[in-house]
C-alpha cells in the first residue's frame, strides 16, 4: 500500500493566512512593470460547414471601443440582437468573437440606441463556450417577434485575446467589416525621429499572426492619419516629406498586411473603422503605385518640448474655454467649460465618444479611450452649461458642437468626463516603487546615468513632500498621492539601489515626471543618505476632492462690532489679531463674519491624518480639534500687503448634510469620527467663533479677500492649498 502524507494542521493555517493576505491587495490590480499572470494564446476555431457564417460588430451611441450595440452581418445585411433571454454567457461569447478576453456586462432595451435592418437572433441560450454565437440554441436565424426597442449591447473588457487576428471568412462584403488585428504601431524609419520621444513619425504598422505588416497607401486618406495620430495621443496630423520615403521604400522590401482601411476620421479607434478591399500586389510583393504608409503626428503644447522648458507642466490648456478636473492622471478628468465667466460642468446625457473625441483633441491629446458618465470622476460645482452635447468629431472645440441649453433635471450626479489617449513618453520606465507590501507603496527608485552607464538609487527625503509623492504617482499611472514618507526603512528595496541619485527634489505638483522637478542634478547633498531614510509614497486610485461653495461666503458675509469680553475663547486660540492683547476688556473688535461650507465631491471620504488619540483638547471651548488648522482667511490690499488674517481648525469636521439618498457617516457628538462622506458637506456658520477675519486695524478702503483650505484634492492631485477670491470695499 501507498504511503500517504498530510500537511501539519499548522501549515494548512499558515497556507490559509497568506492566501488572506494576499486577497486584501487582489482589488489594486498591477501596474506595468509587474509581471502578469501567463497569457492564453488565440486558435482560430474550426467550424463545421454547415455552421452560418456571421460577422459581429459593436455599434451605437458608445463611449468606448469595447462596447456598444451588438449587431450581426449575415446574408449580406446588417442586422441586431433581441435583449429576450440574452445572459451574460451569450455576452461573452461575444466579447470573445470579437476578440476581447471576455464580457464586463450587458443591457437591454437599446441602452446604446435603436438598431436598424433585420433582427437576426432572439431567445438566444448560450453556455458561454460557443466558438460564434451562430452556434448558441436560438429561434433561428432571423426569426424574431422584437423590435429594436429591444436591441441589446454588451462591454468587453479592455484586453485583447493575444494572437487574435481578424479572419476574412466574408470575402464579398470586405467593406462592412470591421478591423481586428492584434495591435497597431508608428515604427519611426528615419533617424531624426528614431530617438525622439513621443515617436510622432513613421511607418503605420499592423501586427497579423505574430508579424509586423505595412500598409500599402494607394487607399490611405487623411482621414485614416487622422484616427491613426488620435489612438496615439494626438490631435492632429501633418503632411511629411514624400519623396524621402519613396526612396527608402525602394531600397528595402515592405511586407505589406493583405487589406487597406477605410475610416471616416472621426473615431476613437482603429478597430472602430472599416476594412478596404484586398491589397493589389505586384508580383515583387510592391503595392501597386504606392509605398508604405506614413503617418506625421503634431503633439499638444503639453508633448512639445520648448528650448528652455522641456515637458514640464502635466495640465497646460490650449485653450482657455475648457478644462479638466479630477482626474488622477494626465489627460483624464471631468469636462469643465467657462461660460460668462463662470465655470460649470456638462450633463451626460448623450455623452458619447464623438464629443469625448473633441473635448481631448481640442486640450492637445489624441483620441478618447472612453467618455465617462455619472460624475465618475468627481461631482462639480456651480452650474450645468451644457446638456445633450452632440458632436460630429470634427468640432475645434465643444462649445461649437449642438446641445440643449436647458438643463433641468440635470444633476452634478451626471457630470461628464474623459478619459483621452496621450503620447508615450517613456517617463515610467525611469521611476519605479520597491519593498512595498503592494505595487502601490514603497521606496521610489529612478533610474539615472552614471559614468555612461544607467543605474538605479534613492531619492534624498529632505523636504520630501505630498507635491513631490504626486508627481510620483501620476508618473507610474498610480493615481493619487496619499503619504509622503521621509523613511523607508519599513521597505527594504534592492541593496543595490540605496546610493542617492538625486536629490533637493522640489516639485510645483504639476510636473509629468520627477526629473522635470527642480533638483541638485550632479551637485547631489544629502546629510542623511538613502538607504533607510530614502524619500517613500503611497498612491491610492481614488482621492477626496474638497470644494468650497463660494456662493454660501457671498451670501453671508456681514461685519460685526463684538466686545472683547465676549472673545476670551477666540483669543486663547490665537483668532483676533496680534494688537487684540494690548486693549481692554470693554473695547470692541470688529469682525468679517460669514459661513463656509466645503463638499466633498471626490470618489473617497476626507478623514483628518491624526489619528483619535492624538486629537488636541481645547478647555475653554470644549472641543477637540483634529486637524490644527483646517481653513485660513486672509485680506490683502490691491497691491498683494496681506493686512489681516484669520483661520479655522477641525474643531469638528463633520457631515452637516448630505446630497439625496446618501447617508451620514461623521459627527463630533460624543467624540465620534470626524470627516467628510463623499457627496455630503461640512458647514461652519457665520455665528461660530472663529469663523472670522478680524478687521479692527483695516482702514476703509478696496481690498481682496481669500479662502483658503487645506485639501486632499482630486483636482490638483494631494494634500494642497486651495483657493477662491473676493473684492471687498470697506466703508
């Protein structure tokens, strides 16, 4: 008889631990640079002959390329799907037919707008592993009782199916096919641009069962560079010179992919345009009259490296009517647009990818990867401008595109955003995290040259802060900076890598990568040394986005003469001026009182960094403040002279109200938690103490007034200052 072992019931407990420990980090994903798990590789199925040969494709009113209405080609026609039994198995042998790993989801009842021809399937019952969906159990082919009321879509995931190719099985209806091709690049040809950073310039590639093919040009439009510069984060092209390229192309054989494409120019993406007809070959494999095709792309001001500046800024507008904000990398944010003066937010109703396409062209990105709805990236502030926005995709600006100006029924719920492609610039690959418990933490590495060769080391920690861990973040795609840590002893990174490499690192917040910063360059001091005291961060995809409402400190300011016997309070925390010490008790103060009220309208809850225990007691009011100083006012005279001041603390950050259906989480009673749910607000009154400049030594006269709040924005990327103004006459 066999021996048989068992496991010691403390290894099974060890085993089931760590398998806990790593679920709890399963949520992050990987960035790139992390190894991902083995791929599985595209065989084509074998279909018997008597199997109906259909094509799919996803159409409609779409925000991203990988969803949309689920529509068939057969019998020379164009035709949907009925929503009647429709499950996410059939969905996902959707998905995989079209390439994509497999289905996000489904909806019914035409979400993605009413198809038109035949309804070609109904009642369909599939198992998910159907190699096509002609092959799941249905009413048959064509034989329907819906309407198009009852089209159905689907979203796939982002990824594709490695090796998946497009397969022509539809050889007399080239033309209504769509592209499928394992992927697409710009291989730069002439040495000018080979070692340019983004490559804006070359020859347009498609790779088809594992090799990379030209295109032949004979078909090749303007329209075609166009989608082509989009996808790779540019928002527009440029003429190059022809006769250059004819003469390499003479001297070195194409291998040329076997169609042509046709596209209109205004999608997002290659996969959206329309296959040509088959490529007409010369018998030395040449196309016939042409060469391959070459694409020259203009990147945004934000790409475009000037003499003195290099890239610096990460949001540098081109223009002035439309901005993004909120979101945790570039290029990606919720639609903001100016209007009298006042900047207000887009409903999303009809938001498409049309007019996600001109919102990122016209601030100098490529193409939208996706049109975001349902304040996904943050909730607004003031007012809707624009609602039921429609655009052709060929607009310079979204305010040129139609749409309803009646906004009613819209809500900052329903605020619009983008997420758009942007130029490869390489910055990832010279920064990296280490000895973190999780791919978002841990010691940062950069990679820098050294005595000719490349070498990875530490950052210096002096003066390591939030601005610095920012730029950290959005340079690794990581999202936002939550901590900022001047020791890393925690997280023992590569020994090779402990020498300091750069240091004095000062950073604005804005900057595309950590090199951009201001620093010592080879003039390196560091009294600390790397090693254990190297600079750290923490990213986090999501972030608060703290918001004040100006129109509450308009509506409520007013001054207020108040005796110095009633401020004992205020004066223990230092909220009268500096002169309030030298008068007595039966004088009078004069006060700037008004409200504020600041909403969080970020994707997380504000909560104070100190923790409960470490909370400060104050006596005389009888409260605890959480964070020293939560809000400061400041006055300045119309020459900049700041000529008084004042400030909030914490002393209970807590949810006052909340937009409908959302609950309160925070409330200083009884020494709860203190903090601000997303979508609720924290409101401090005009008769709080504190909740004042005091003006006593202001001469009448013009001045401006300031608020400033301390803030984990989603706006601006960490912990920062933010501000809003005020002209004020005093009389």
């Amino acid at each position: 008889m066999l021996a048989t072992h068992h496991l010691p019931s403390y290894a099974v407990i060890l085993i089931v631990l760590l398998n806990l420990a790593l679920a709890q980090y399963e949520y992050l994903g990987y960035p790139p640079g992390y190894p991902d798990a083995a791929e599985e590789q595209y065989t084509a199925p074998q279909l018997t002959p008597d199997t109906p040969r259909i094509q799919l494709r996803l159409a409609g009113d779409k925000r991203k390329h990988n969803e949309g209405r689920v529509e068939v080609f057969y019998s020379g026609e164009w035709g949907t799907v009925c929503d009647d039994d429709f499950t996410i198995h059939a969905a996902q042998v959707v998905c995989r037919e079209l390439g994509y790993v497999e289905a996000v989801s489904w909806s019914p009842s035409s979400k993605y707008g009413k198809g038109e021809g035949r309804i070609w399937f109904d009642n369909l019952h599939c198992t998910g592993k159907e190699a096509t969906l002609a092959l799941c159990p249905s009413n048959g082919i064509g034989v329907s009782d819906c309407k198009h009321s009852e089209d159905v879509g689907v979203v796939c995931s982002d990824k594709r199916i490695p090796g998946f190719k497009f397969v022509n099985t539809l050889p007399n209806h080239i033309e209504s096919l769509d592209i499928q091709v394992e992927d697409v690049r710009i291989r730069p040809i002439l040495s000018s641009y080979r070692k340019r950073i983004p490559v804006t310039e070359g020859y347009v590639e498609v790779k088809d069962g594992g090799k990379w093919k030209q295109i032949c040009n004979t078909e090749w439009s303007q329209f075609n560079s166009r989608v082509i510069c989009g996808m790779f984060g540019f928002p527009m092209e440029k003429k190059y010179n022809v006769r250059i390229y004819k003469m390499f192309a003479r001297r070195r054989t194409p291998s040329y992919w076997d169609f042509a494409i046709n596209c209109t120019g205004n999608e997002a993406h290659l996969s959206s345009c329309k296959l040509g007809q088959p490529t007409s070959l010369k018998s030395n494999a040449t196309c016939a009259g042409g060469f391959p095709v070459v694409v020259s792309c203009v990147p945004g001001k934000a790409f475009s490296p000037s003499p003195m500046a290099g890239f610096r800024k990460a949001f540098r507008q081109e223009q002035p009517l439309v901005r993004l904000r909120g979101g945790a990398i570039v290029g990606e944010g919720r639609v903001e647009v100016l209007k009298n003066g006042e900047w207000g937010t887009i409903c999303d109703d009809n938001w498409s990818l049309l007019s996600a396409n001109v919102v990122c062209r016209e601030l100098g990105f490529g193409t939208a990867q996706e049109a975001l709805s349902g304040g996904r990236l943050g909730q607004g502030m003031g007012p809707v401008h624009m609602n039921e926005v429609r655009c052709s995709g060929f607009e310079k600006s979204i305010t040129e595109c139609s749409f309803n100006k009646e906004t009613l029924g819209c809500s900052h719920e329903e605020d619009a955003a983008v997420r758009c492609n942007v130029p490869a610039m390489g910055f990832q690959e010279r920064l990296r995290l280490s000895g973190g418990r999780n791919p978002y933490e841990g010691r940062v590495e950069v990679l820098v040259e050294r005595n000719g060769s490349l070498v990875w080391g530490t950052v210096c920690s002096e003066s390591w802060g939030t601005m610095e861990a920012m730029v950290v973040c959005r340079q690794l795609g990581l999202g936002f900076a939550s901590n900022a840590f001047q020791e890393t002893w925690y997280w023992p990174g590569e020994v090779s890598a402990d020498a300091v490499v750069m240091s004095g690192v000062r950073c604005s917040g804005t900057e595309m990568s950590l090199s951009h910063c201001l620093h010592h360059g080879d003039h390196l001091s560091c009294p600390k040394g790397g090693g254990r005291n190297a600079a750290g961060v923490s990213c986090s995809e999501t972030a608060p986005d703290l918001v004040l409402n100006p129109q509450v400190v308009e509506q409520t300011t007013y001054m207020e003469d108040r005796p110095m016997f009633m401020l004992q309070c205020a004066y223990e925390e230092n909220c009268l001026s500096s002169t309030s010490s030298q008068v007595p008790a039966n004088t009078y103060r004069r006060l700037l009182r008004f409200s504020s009220q600041i909403h969080n309208n970020g994707q997380s809850d504000f909560r104070p960094k100190a923790s409960r225990n470490s909370w400060v007691w104050h006596e005389c009011h009888r409260h605890y403040h959480s964070m020293e100083v939560f809000t400061l006012y400041d006055l300045f005279s119309l020459n900049g002279t700041k000529v008084a001041e004042g400030h909030k603390a914490s002393f209970c950050l807590e949810d006052s109200e909340c937009d409908e259906g959302i609950e309160k989480r925070y409330e200083c009673a009884n020494f709860g938690d203190q903090g601000i749910t997303v979508g609720c607000w924290d409101t401090y009154r005009h008769d709080i103490d504190c909740q004042w400049v005091d003006i006593t030594d202001v001469k009448p006269g013009d001045y401006i007034f300031q608020v400033n709040w301390l803030s984990v924005s989603m706006t601006y990327g960490s912990s920062v200052v933010v501000s809003w103004c005020w002209s004020l006459r005093f009389r």
